[in-house]
C-alpha cells in the first residue's frame, strides 16, 4: 500500500531550499568554493555554520524515510530498477550536461583561456576533478543515495518482510521513553571521533571513508524511524521542545569549543548531539504542523528534484558576472538568490512539459 507523509515532503522542500540559499552564501565566506567574490564576510559565516551542521544529514534521514515508502508496495528488484532510474539518469545527465558550465566558469576565474564553452567542453572529460575537469560537484549526493541504497536493500527489505520483529518491537518500548532516541548518537560519535581527524570529507564516494560512514547511519535511521510507524512520530512530538532547547544550547556549546579548543572528544559528542538535536525538533515541529497537502506543496514536490540539479550551475552563471562588481555582499547574495530561484523555475516550467526531460530529470512521466 503506498503511503505518504505531508511532512516529510514539506521538509525535504524547505531544507532544498536552504541548500541553495547556503551556495548562494558559498560566494562569500572565507571557505573553499569554485568562485568567490571580490569581498569575502566573516559574519555571514554564523548562520552558514549553523545550518551546516543538520542540512546534510536531515536529507538523508528524509531519503531513508522516503525508501521505506518505497519498498512497502516494491520487490527489491523494481526498487533497484526504480532507484536507478530516479538518481543514475539525473546522475550521468547532470554530469555530462549540467556540472561542466561549473567547471568552465571556474577555469575561466583561474586564467584559462577558452573561446567559448563549446570550446572547453572536450577539455571536460581530461582527468577527474580537482586536477582535471569530468565531475559531479554538487550532484555527489545522487551515487551516494544509491550505493546506500544497494548496500542495504537487503536489510531493509528483511526489516519490511519480518514485520513487528523483536527488533522492530523492542525499539517501539523505547520510544515510550522519547529522550532514548538520544543512544543513536552513538556510532555516530565514535565515527566522528575516530574517523574524522583521519579522513577528510571528498565527496568522491571511493576515498570518502568518514563521509561514507557518517551519513550512511542517518538514511538507515531514516528507514527504521519509517518501519516502527506512528511510535516514532509521537515520540517526535514529545521530544521536540527538548531537542530545540538542548540543540539552541549545544550549538553556542559548540561556538565555544571552536574557540577554545578543548578536547576533540568533547567536541565530537556535542557536534553531533547538537546536530541530532536539531534533526529531531525539526520533525517533531514538522509532525505537529506540516502533514498537510496543498497544491503549492504538489508543485514544490515536483520542483524540488530539478531545481536541486540546476541550481548550482545557474547560481554560477549568474555570479561570474556579478562577483567582481562593487556592489554590497547583502545586495548581490539577494540578487543572485532570487535570479538562481527564477531561472530554475523558469527552466523546471520548460522540463516538466516534456517526458523526455522529466526522465532525464528524475522525475515522474506526465499522466495522461
């Protein structure tokens, strides 16, 4: 039986939406991006931190989620079918067609010289990124969903199949208690603790050995909140003023480990209790008063996925022409926010009329 979660839909279109408004600010802070603008600012780095610190592992909570609806009227085969065609099309199509005006922008910033894109585009495929050019960028996301998803297909669909297991049943008990959600930090913070220092985020799936892991345990906490039904949503809505509070707490917490540098110990356990704290007022509030279905929700549904493959490579269009200009941070990170959010708009209203780029796209044929 296919079942759907209002919440869940409104959250993955508001955290995709943040996601943009984060490459926007890309441009100007201190930290490594493609381009950057004439003027870099420190203080725009404090909201850019805080949302750094939940953005990523709250969509793949959500994708774990969005799994387990998946397999509920799925074999393993058609879901491996499915799950190719949603993310490895949009994948290979986003790299051939959409990352390489990225990277030509970029070397354009760098002092290479190209007659025009056309030009560059067979330079495209000399070596991988950063020392070559053939990349992913921001798509990076798409293979690890994937590989996820064939790397555990097999338990979940064990977990779906054993139903009101001793496994499912045992953590149902705990939920009677909402504050035990906290033990899932766990394996989270020996990863953090261990393999952090260790191995640097790449993005690059075969070396990513940190970032593999790390978010790896979210989109299977995803599924399993999914599996124990509406247990989990109550224990949510417990638990949300608590989550809010201690993550308002922990996040000035971790302010101040920056700064002090205690311990790396203690800044791996309040890193991520801070972020797990967030991930869960998030859907405890968004439990409360977003399960709800409206036509602009359907609309942003189907937006989401092509605006989340644009958005980059439209943003970077527009900036290269802009960052060198003498215009005030706050005046170009609006102006190329709502330029980056109108040309994707512009361009998902010419996808979604065709089948042909909606399959490119990831999304869903037309019904007739």
């Amino acid at each position: 039986m296919k079942q759907r979660r209002y919440d869940l839909d409104w959250i993955r279109v508001l955290v995709f939406a943040l996601l943009i408004l984060y490459h926007v600010g890309m441009l100007f802070v201190p930290w490594g991006f493609h381009i950057k603008n004439n003027e870099i600012s420190e203080s725009i780095q404090y909201p850019m931190v805080f949302i750094n610190q939940w953005r990523l592992p709250i969509l793949f909570v959500v994708s774990g989620m969005g799994t387990r609806f998946a397999l509920s009227y799925r074999s393993g085969a058609q879901f491996v079918k499915e799950r190719s065609v949603r993310l490895i099309v949009p994948l290979a199509f986003g790299m051939l067609v959409v990352v390489a005006p990225q990277v030509y922008i970029e070397r354009l910033t760098q002092g290479q010289n190209y007659a025009s894109f056309f030009d560059f585009y067979p330079h495209y495929f000399n070596g991988t990124y950063p020392q070559g050019n053939f990349s992913w960028h921001h798509l990076w996301f798409l293979p690890y969903l994937f590989v996820y998803s064939f790397l555990l297909a097999p338990v979940f669909i064990a977990l779906r199949n054993a139903g009101n297991s001793a496994f499912i049943s045992g953590f149902k008990k705990l939920l009677k208690t909402p504050v035990f959600l906290y033990l899932l930090i766990v394996p989270l913070v020996f990863i953090e603790y261990y393999m952090r220092p260790v191995f640097p985020l790449t993005r690059n799936l075969t070396s990513d050995w940190y970032g593999f892991a790390h978010y790896i345990f979210f989109f299977f906490y995803g599924y399993l909140f999914i599996s124990v039904k509406e247990e989990f949503w109550q224990a949510t809505i417990k638990i949300r003023r608590i989550a809010l509070v201690a993550g308002i707490i922990l996040f000035a917490l971790l302010l101040w480990a920056w700064e002090t540098n205690p311990p790396y110990v203690y800044e791996s356990i309040i890193s991520v209790a801070n972020m797990w704290s967030w991930i869960l007022a998030i859907l405890g509030y968004g439990a409360l008063y977003l399960n709800k279905n409206s036509r602009l929700l359907s609309y942003c549904n189907q937006a989401v996925y092509p605006f989340y493959i644009l958005h980059q490579t439209v943003m970077m269009i527009f900036a290269y022409y802009v960052i060198n200009l003498e215009a005030s941070i706050s005046l170009k990170f609006v102006g190329l926010s709502i330029v980056t959010f109108s040309g994707c708009w512009i361009l998902f209203e010419l996808i979604r009329r065709n089948n042909v780029s909606r399959f490119l796209f990831g999304m869903k044929p037309k019904e007739k």
